[in-house]
C-alpha cells in the first residue's frame, strides 16, 4: 500500500478500525494483523483518507464510497419518517455478517454512513448487559433490544451514543464507532 495505489475496500477497512482503535486497541490489533497489515499502513490509509476527505476539488460522499468500494452489493429505496433515501450497501470482509450503509438523498447528499447487520444475517441475542460485548452489535440492534433506548451525541462525526434501559431497570450508555459497539458506560 502506497500513496500512489488506488485506495480500496483494504483501506477503507483500516479507516475504520483507526477510528475504533481509541476504544478497543486489542481487537483493532488482531484485526489489522488478521488483515497482514502493520501500524504504519493502517496510519496511511487513515491520512489518505483524511486528505480525500478535505481535498479542495474532492469527490462528494457518495461518489468517494462509490470509487473507494465499487458498486455497491445492494441499493434499495427507503422511507424514514416523510423523507426517502436511497440505501447502499457494501460488504466488509473484515465482518462478513455486516455491511457498510450509506443513507443518501436524491441528488446524492450523504445523510447517514455506518455498519449495519447484513441483509439475512441472523443479529445477537441481547438480553443483558453481558450480551452487550465490544464489536457485538450495532446501533440499531442495541436500541431494539433495550427500550426506550435514546440517542445522545457522540464524540466525534463517526461516533454514536445511546442511553440504554437495561433489564433491572438501570441506565447505561453505549458507545459506538461507524455503528459498532465499542463499550458501555
């Protein structure tokens, strides 16, 4: 991986898990070796991305996703609330159970850009806290499982909090990056 290769699905893939990394080193860690990549690779690929993302003349989001992972594996309309988006998406070999969704308007404006569990793939089952492991679910999972669940803002564009009612009656918060849960507080 250099500068000068096309940046691709390998890439992104260490995009992500820079992000991750801040919340759980030791899974990023067995993930970039499982993908025989070291430290400095995944740091480039994170400072390729970071300069696609601010380059003057760059691309917009959905066209960069469409040049980064290729067609997508699946593009379907939805409705949320009164609006309509299209929704697509692209595997992620690293997690083969999900897939990286992109909400965009008509016209392509990204709304919304995270992991999410692959069409047909069975999720977690989330009955307590226990269940609620690093990298186990995703967002929308997790609010399904413990009502009423309430979204919070998270620390960064790519991060999301949720308050959680927990079966004894207890609150936490669970933290996630791209949609991943990272850990509860």
């Amino acid at each position: 991986m250099t500068s000068s290769a096309p940046f691709g699905p390998l890439d992104f893939q260490l995009v992500l898990l820079r992000r991750m990394a801040d919340h759980q080193p030791d899974l990023v860690e067995d993930a970039r070796r499982q993908l025989g990549v070291s430290v400095a690779e995944m740091r480039e690929a994170n400072r390729r991305w970071q300069a696609m993302l601010h380059a003057r003349r760059g691309r917009g989001a959905l066209a960069r996703y469409r040049s980064v992972l290729g067609a997508p594996e699946r593009t379907e309309r939805r409705r949320i609330g009164d609006l309509e988006c299209d929704a697509l998406l692209w595997p992620v070999p690293l997690w083969p159970d999900l897939r990286f969704e992109v909400l965009a308007a008509d016209g392509g404006a990204v709304w919304n850009e995270w992991l999410v569990r692959a069409p047909g793939a069975k999720g977690p089952e989330l009955r307590t806290p226990a269940d609620l492991r690093p990298w186990s679910c995703t967002v929308d999972e997790a609010a399904k499982a413990f009502p009423p669940a309430r979204p919070m803002e998270g620390s960064a564009p790519t991060r999301w909090r949720l308050a959680l009612t927990l079966p004894d009656g207890k609150q936490c918060v669970a933290e996630f990056t791209w949609g991943l849960l990272q850990r509860l507080s």
